[in-house]
C-alpha cells in the first residue's frame, strides 16, 4: 500500500513539474486537473491505510479493456507539449501504474 502511495505522490510531482514547463493554455489546465487526481488517489489510499478498510477501493463493477494505450506512442513533455501530448503522456503513465 504504501507503494501505491509513494506512486501517487510521484506522479503528482511530476505533473507539477511538467504544468511550470508547457506553454499552451489548455495542456496547463490538464496537468493541473491530473495532479489533483493524484492528490485525491494519494488522499484515498492513506485514509484505507489508516482505517484498515481495503475493501473501500475498486468495486464489484466489470470495465472492459479495450487495449486502446497499447497502441499509443507517447513523447515526453517539453515546453512545446499541447493538450493532445499530455494527454498521451497521461494515458501511458496510467497503463504503466
């Protein structure tokens, strides 16, 4: 558990990081967005550590995996990074968590 924490905290970071980095307006936004997820993921996962309630997380729901990042190549972000770029960034680090 504590892994899956440490994971969060850092892909918090290294949203932040690349938000002080891009130039288009809309990229900014999402990073933004996708840190305070992060923070949220982070928050839950300490709170089920502290509680002891594992079962708080996932569900019961079946969600079909269409496979669709496998196929997807993402660039690191740069200065020039647009929203598309970030979000391709996003779903590869997603797949990889």
């Amino acid at each position: 558990m504590t892994f899956a924490i440490r994971r969060e905290h850092d892909a918090r970071e290294l949203y932040l990081m690349f938000q002080d980095r891009v130039k288009d307006a809309g990229a900014k936004t999402l990073l933004e967005d996708l840190a305070k997820q992060e923070l949220g993921h982070k928050n839950l996962l300490e709170n089920v550590l502290k509680g002891g309630m594992i079962e708080r997380i996932g569900g019961e729901k079946k969600v079909a995996d269409l496979h669709v990042s496998d196929y997807i190549i993402a660039e690191d972000i740069d200065s020039d990074s647009s929203l598309q770029d970030v979000m391709l960034f996003a779903i590869k680090k997603e797949q990889e968590a």
